[in-house]
C-alpha cells in the first residue's frame, strides 16, 4: 500500500501525478492514496483543469482533498498513523 501527500502548488499536481505513475510508484501491488492539501486551485477553472489532469493517472475514490489545518496534526503525527 502507497499514500502519497502532496503539499504542494496547485499547479504542480498533475504533474507529480503523472511523475508517480511514469516512475512506477503506481505498479506495487495494494492501494495507491493520493492526499492533496488545499487549495485546490486558484478559482473554478484552475481547480477543474486540476482533477482532470489527476484523474488521467488516480481514481477519483483514490484522491482526497484536506485543509491545511486538518492535515497538519496528521502529518506531525505519522507515526502514530503507521
């Protein structure tokens, strides 16, 4: 099983998606999680363009949106998550 967090520029996160799959992180066996931290964006358009370039390489039940602030704590805390 992969989860990968992306804190990044909205703008980067097709393409790192597409850098996962054509480095061959998406290939092991199990599940494949894609967190994204928010924003998600900059406005409608951006944010559409977004998650269609994310879908080419992630199912949508794969994909999941955080706050900033939800998403500290978790990441603080990783190891109590593992």
């Amino acid at each position: 099983n992969r989860l990968f967090y992306l804190a990044l520029a909205p703008e980067l996160f097709g393409t790192v998606s597409r850098n996962l799959r054509d480095g061959g992180m998406l290939e092991s066996a199990g599940w494949h999680r894609l967190v994204i931290e928010k924003p998600f964006g900059y406005d409608y358009p951006s944010a559409s363009k977004l998650n269609e370039e994310i879908r080419h390489v992630f199912r949508e039940d794969e994909v999941f949106r955080i706050d900033h602030y939800l998403g500290k704590e978790m990441v603080q805390n990783i190891e109590v998550i593992r």
